[in-house]
C-alpha cells in the first residue's frame, strides 16, 4: 500500500470508528460487535504505525491516551464562563420568573435540565475538528486540559454534518457511578484513600498528568450550551441548538423538558428530586433557562451571572448533633483514618452515630473541636459526613482536633509519604490492625479464596496467637482450632456483637478451604500477597511478564517498570516488599507449604468459540465453581465482565442467579444461557498443562 492509499483507508477507517463510537457511548446503540470494532481500530493501529506521518489528531486511536502532561499551560477564556445563580426553594424559582415577565412582556418558554455534578468545560471546535478544552478556572482562565479530555468516548473529535467553522461547546465532565466504584474498589485494594465523591474523583482524574491513566478512568461527558459570535449564531433558541448539537456528534441529555409556567418548572424539579437515585451519574439540581436567545439578549447579564437563567439546588438531607470523639482507624497499609463518633442522630432513614473525616487537612480545614455542633450528611447518599461546624455554639474552653502523631495501634511515629494527604504507620509487619487487613485480603474472594474463614474468624485466630501473619495458615490443624470461642464486634456503629465458635464442621471447613487454596495459580497469589499498588489486574500482568516469584523478587526496577501498566512508584514498592527480609521469610514458608509460586504454561485451546463475546457469570454452578468457569471463559478466547449492558454477548446462569441481573437481562433482550446450554455451546475441551481443577474435565 502507498502513502495515498494509506491515507484514503485511514480516513475510511477513523469516519467509521468514530461513528461506532458515537453509537455506542452517545445513543446507547451499538451496531457492531465488540470484536468486529476491535479489528477495525487494529487496523487503523497497524497503518498509523506504518506510516507515521498520516496520524492526525483527531484519530480515534488518540482516546487511549499516552501524552505526559507536566504544567497545565493557563488559556483565556473567549466567552467567559460564568457561574448561575443558585435557589434553593420554588419561592426563589417564582421570584425569578417574576424578574423575566417584569421585563419580557411576551411569552417566555423555559428549558429545565439536569444539573450535572461534575468538572465545568468548554470545548472549541474549528472546521468540525476538536482542537482544546479548558477548564472554568476562575471563569476568565482556566487550564487547557485536551489531552485528557480526547480520551472521553463521548466529545466528538470530528463533527457530522452542516457546523459552523468555529464555535465552543460547554459541558460537564462526570464520572459515572460505575467508574467510581470500580476505582475506589481498586484504591481500597491498593492501600490508597478513595475519593470522596464522584465529582472529586473527576475532578482529579481531568488534572492527571499521564492521559493513559485519564482514558482508564472512563469518565463522561454531557453537553449543555454552545457559545458562537453573535453575529454568527445560527439558532433562535437554546433547545433548537442543542437538539442540532446531538445531531453533530454531541452527547446531550435527554432529560430536558420545555416548560411554560412555573407549574410545569416546579413537576420537572420534583420528579427529579426523586428520580435521581435511580440515575447513573450524580446531579444536585436542575437548571431552568430562558429558550429564546433573543428574550436572552434583552434580559442580560449581571457581572456575575446570567439573568436568564438559575440553578435551583436540591436540599442534602442533613442533620446538626455533637461530636463526642474521634477514632483513629489503621488501614492494611497503615493508613490512618479518622472518624468521627456523634450523638446518634437520625438521617435519610438511619440512625447515624459516625462520620467521616477523610484526612488531617480536612480536619484542620473544618477547625474542629470536641463537643461542636456539626451538621452532618449523607455523601452520595450513603457515607455520613460533616460538613459544617456551627460556631455559634461551640464551648469557650472546647478542645481542639489534633491529627494523632503516634500510631493507635502500635505506637509508631506515623509518617507522610511527598505529594500525599495520608499519614501512615509504617510497622507494617508489627501492627496489628495492619497484620489482620493483610491476612484477610489474603484469604478475600480475589485472592486465596478460603472463605470457611471470614466473618471474624481472622481476628480470634489472631488474638489466640496461632496465626502472626498469613503463612502461619498453613500450619493450623484441627487440633488447633477446634473448641476456640470468642466474642466479637461486627457493627461498632450499632454496638453489635456475636460469639464465634470453631467447632467440628467449622474447623473441618476452613482446613479443607485452606488445602485447596494451595492450588490457586499464581497471578492471585502475588495479588493476595498484599504488596502496596499491586492489584488484581497488575498482579496478572506482572506473573505473565516474570514467570515466577523468584524472577520478581531479583528483577531491577528497571525490568519492572517495562512490564505494561508497571510504573516507577509500583516498582518500587515492589521491591520494598522484597527487600524486607521478614517477607521473604514469609515466601519462604509459602513455598514450604506448596503454594503457586510459577506461572502456568499453558497450551492455548484450539477450540476458541468464545472469540469476542463478553460474558457476564452469575449464580451457582453445578460442574465448576465460578472461578474455574471465568478461567475457561478466558482460555476459549471469551471476556468475562461484572455487570449487563448492551455490548453483553450472554450471561451465563447457574442456580440463585441475581434476580436484579435477571431483570436487566430480560429488559435489554440479552440471553440467558443455562449451565448445560453453556457446555454443549462450547463443545469438547481437551486440553494439557491447565489449572488442576479442571484439567481432566471433559465437556461434551
């Protein structure tokens, strides 16, 4: 192929990717197969790779993100971004309206729409290209974040159809509840503090300096309003543009109304002030504007804000008690976070005696002291938080919150890592809250799997001195653990307790639980080792890479940092983790006791009939346990995914699967395929060197 016949099939190539993901991330509405776009944006890869020269920045292989970004560089903004004004309840929203007919003497529609929680954005478009987004910054300037925002699937980097040639586009930039989990999941899994909310999380996610790490993220993006010249604009109303806006290529809402009266503005406020917990994303209001962009002109801006629209906020549900004490909680990683004990007060339907108080910045951020009147709320309406303290009655003589400097714990002077809001105590093999975090992430799910020794079993094992760290697991016996009892706390906050007792079955199970986790392949090892940074998918990737925990132990940071997703900061907490002679004491005795300590060589199945397909796994199966199922998924050339959507290819059912799993599935018309469905769809599997637990398997 010669460098113009590149060229026309790259173009070919990008107008078609770029439409698929229109298709998918913007209408909900995919029209190929994930495997099928996979093999298109392979060969988009291949040909930039060919001829470098022809990449252009609007490429769709550009959303994966690579750019390092060291300095923000600050831009002025051409249309200031201005703020709205806020309201709080239908009275503020009727003086408003009031404001408008006082001046308007025709008829005046409105437009309410949701009111994003998330990072203000203004993207510019020339000739159809997307060329920068800004941040609001002060609203005159703010920071030209374009590398990170191009990894968005949802901002169009080429329009479709008659566009102007230059305009700007404002949006809002969220993370959906999703991508938030899935992070604080992982954050929690690393030893990191997770985010307090979506918006923060977002927030910090656009002023990442890596866009690769920006484009896993998966955040997204709604457009509201677009800016032009005025002597260019071409529309005579907001609805009309934004409407035109989708057709170009823009993710805009579809929860938006057009309303006459403040009747029809106060139903739209209400639905959604009750809707909006069944929403995918964060909203805390709904903005009302004027539609007709002439009645805008004439009404004006004050110099703050425009006169022809208003947010009006949602009320958090809040409730005001006293702060009784705070608690100093140690983390698996020695990571210290206080919480604060309240006189219990009721909220949003519970009785909520504590609250967060995130790190020491925050606590000095608040000026707390013991016995204030705080007011306190329920984040993302599930985690209390204080929000507030009422001065005006705090005590003459009240003591101060000081941030402690000594572990609770153990008493070791806490330190702060460069660039880190979190204190840690750094006695990682000698405190105990840190010894019981990391010996239960060992046996977790994800891990080692022994689950016959959950729900409180590790902290009287502890406490009865048989085990100090998670190789003593492998030597318990019956012997050891039959007739121990203890009375434990599972609920601090509701003052619960239970009695645990080993006895006869209980003993048994968690002996036969930790035999079979000798067998757990070795990714899952390295991961339920506990190593700070390194995560599930990291810990594959890494096992892959060295092949065996020996090779990872004498590898440099240099050969580390060249495996994918392999950074400096994870290298070398690796190496930490080695270095420390009690941990390869530690290995050692999990050699001793047969653990996976080498990657399987596998023989890759010919039979790869689950090529492309992402599969979601739910319920209890009768041939295999879910794991041992995923793996098989995974070695026929399938993808296992956690939740429903319309890329879902089937999901595989076994018994008790989970009826709300059931219900998206019916609503969306994805399959549900039976256990036996399952096995006579993939045929007869014979293959060599796979994981004991279903190497002599044979499906028919």
């Amino acid at each position: 192929m010669n460098k113009e016949e590149a060229k026309a099939k790259i173009a070919e190539l990008s107008s078609i990717i770029e439409n698929h993901n229109y298709n998918y991330y913007v209408l909900a509405n995919p029209t190929i197969s994930d495997y099928d776009f996979d093999m298109l944006l392979n060969e988009l890869i291949a040909l930039e790779q060919q001829f470098p020269e022809l990449i252009l920045p609007d490429s769709p292989t550009q959303r994966v993100g690579g750019d390092i970004t060291k300095e923000f560089q600050t831009v002025k903004h051409r249309y200031p971004m201005l703020s709205l004004s806020n309201s709080y309840n239908i009275e503020e929203v009727k003086e408003f309206i009031s404001r408008i007919k006082k001046t308007i003497e025709e008829e005046v529609e409105f437009v309410c729409e949701l009111k994003f929680d998330g990072i203000s954005i203004s993207l510019t478009y020339e000739n159809g290209l997307f060329v920068k987004a800004v941040t609001r910054g002060d609203g005159t300037q703010g920071d030209d974040v374009t590398a990170n925002v191009k990894t968005i699937r949802t901002i169009p980097l080429r329009l479709k159809g008659d566009y102007p040639d230059f305009f700007e586009m404002r949006g809002e930039i969220i993370m959906p509840h999703s991508s938030f989990n899935a992070i604080n999941a992982e954050r929690d899994d690393l030893g990191l503090q997770p985010f307090a909310n979506p918006r923060n999380a977002a927030a910090g996610t656009i002023k990442l300096q890596d866009s690769k790490e920006v484009a896993k993220r998966k955040l997204d993006q709604y457009c509201y309003f677009m800016m032009m010249d005025e002597d260019k604009m071409i529309f005579k109303n907001h609805y009309e543009s934004l409407m035109t806006a989708k057709e170009w290529g823009f993710n805009v809402s579809n929860f938006m109304a057009r309303c006459n009266n403040v009747e029809e503005i106060e139903d739209f406020i209400n639905y959604w002030d009750k809707q909006r917990k069944e929403l995918p994303f964060d909203i805390d209001g709904i903005v009302i504007k004027v539609n007709d962009f002439r009645q805008r002109e004439i009404l004006g801006f004050t110099s703050k804000s425009p006169r022809w629209a208003i947010a009006y906020k949602f009320k958090a549900e809040e409730a005001r008690t006293k702060l009784l004490s705070v608690d100093f909680q140690v983390g698996r990683h020695g990571t210290i976070t206080p919480v604060a004990n309240l006189e219990p007060v009721q909220l949003a339907g519970t009785i909520v005696k504590r609250a967060t108080l995130h790190n020491a910045d925050f606590i000095e951020q608040l000026d707390l002291h013991y016995d204030d009147i705080v007011c306190v709320e329920k984040g993302g309406e599930i985690i209390p938080k204080i929000t507030a303290v009422d001065l005006s009655q705090r005590k003459e003589y009240s003591e101060k919150v000081t941030f402690i400097t000594k572990c609770p714990e153990c008493g070791t002077s806490l330190v702060k890592a460069d660039g880190e809001t979190a204190w840690y105590c750094p006695n990682t093999l000698g405190c105990p809250p840190q010894i019981k975090g990391r010996i239960e992430h060992f046996i977790s799910r994800k891990a080692m799997n022994i689950e016959s020794l959950g729900e409180g079993k590790v902290e009287v094992l502890f406490d009865n001195n048989l085990i100090k760290d998670y190789s003593d697991l492998y030597d318990l016996t019956y012997e050891k653990l039959f007739g121990i009892e203890k009375t434990i706390v599972v609920d601090e906050i509701n003052d619960i307790t239970r009695k645990v007792s080993f006895k006869e079955k209980t003993a048994n199970n968690i002996i036969e639980a930790i035999e079979k986790s000798k067998s757990v392949p070795f990714a899952r090892v390295l991961f339920a080792l506990g190593i700070k940074y390194v995560g599930e998918t990291t810990a594959k990737l890494i096992t892959k890479s060295m092949g065996s925990i020996d090779n990872i132990i004498n590898a440099t940071v240099e050969e580390l940092t060249e495996i994918e997703e392999v950074g400096e900061k994870i290298a070398l907490s690796i190496k930490d983790f080695f270095a420390d002679e009690r941990n390869i004491h530690i290995i050692n005795r999990l050699k001793d006791a047969r653990l996976q300590f080498e990657q399987e060589k596998k023989v890759a199945s010919g039979n790869q009939v689950l090529s492309g397909m992402n599969i979601v796994v739910s319920g209890v199966f009768s041939t295999m346990s879910r794991d041992e199922i995923k793996q098989l998924i995974e070695d026929l050339g399938g993808k296992n995914v956690s939740s429903i959507s319309k890329k879902t290819t089937f999901v595989l059912a076994g018994e008790k699967m989970g009826p709300e799993k059931r219900k998206k599935a019916e609503s969306l018309g994805i399959e549900i395929k039976s256990e036996d469905g399952f096995l006579k769809m993939i045929g007869n599997i014979k293959t060599e060197n796979q994981n004991p637990s279903y190497t002599q398997l044979e499906l028919f």
